[in-house]
C-alpha cells in the first residue's frame, strides 16, 4: 500500500471516528434525562455513550497487539535487535496493565441505580480504575517526550 493511500485511508478512518463520537456525544448531552424529577439525573444514552468508549478503546488494544505482533514478526528476520525493542514495548505494556489493575480500587460505589449496579463489581471497578490509571500515566510519558524533543531539538542547534 502506498503512503499516499495509507494516509487516505487513515484519514477517512479518523473523520469516521469522530462524526459517530460527536454523534454519540450529542445524543447523550441532548438526548434527555430518564426521570426529570430524580434528585441524580441520569442521560437517557449513557449505555450507547459507554458501548461506543469500550469499542474504541477494544479496537485500540486490539489493533496496538495486531500491529506490534506483525512489525516484530517482520523486523526479526531483518533487524533482531529491532524486534527485540517491539517486542520489550509490548511487554511493557501488559505490564502496566497489570500493575494498574493490581492498583485498582474495588471498593463498591454507593447510591448506584439498579441499571448500573451489575457494573459494580470488584472486577468492573478495578477494570475501570486500571484503564483511569493506565491514561495517567501513558498522558504522563507522552507530555514527557514531548518535553524531551523539545529540550534535544534546542541542544542540537
């Protein structure tokens, strides 16, 4: 595939991603509320909000593994130090998760309405703060490196 029709195909990819989200997020800030006189009140498509999360960041994970799987499979014919490195990333990775599931809180929430009381759970809610957590700290090493580009493009100059 050229980098021409990559880029296209990642674009259009992008801008589909982002009219369903906006979409998404429209129905549940404009959609209404279940009970209008409820003290709390809950959107009438907090359920599609969430779904929609879970498939994208399943689609993530997924793709991440897919696409760090094959660029080792491919670099450790060509370069083995290079696929060693992929390969270090994605242990990392699992890593993290692990740590951040072990992290995670699994202390039940109180005043959860009946809808939402099977996702709390002490499997849920450490699924829930592992991913929190997981943010932080991939946010963290992304503002990080850029702070570090930044600091070695000056020094190179």
């Amino acid at each position: 595939m050229a980098v021409t029709q990559i880029r296209r195909f990642s674009s259009w990819t992008l801008l589909l991603v982002m009219i369903i989200s906006v979409g998404v997020l429209a129905l549940f800030y404009l959609g209404g509320v279940v009970d209008p006189a409820a003290e709390t009140k809950e959107p009438i498509y907090t359920s599609e909000l969430l779904y929609w999360c879970y498939l994208i960041a399943a689609v993530t994970i997924v793709g991440m593994l897919v696409f760090g799987i094959l660029q080792f499979v491919s670099s450790l014919q060509a370069k083995p130090k290079a696929a060693l490195g992929s390969l270090i990333v994605l242990i990392v990775f699992a890593g993290l998760l692990v740590i951040t599931y072990v992290l995670g809180d699994a202390t039940p929430l109180p005043n959860i309405n009946t809808d939402s009381a099977h996702f709390n759970t002490e499997k849920w809610l450490k699924i829930s703060d592992m991913w929190i957590y997981s943010i932080y700290v991939v946010l963290f090493l992304c503002i990080l490196a850029m702070i570090a580009g930044s600091i070695k493009s000056v020094l190179k100059k």
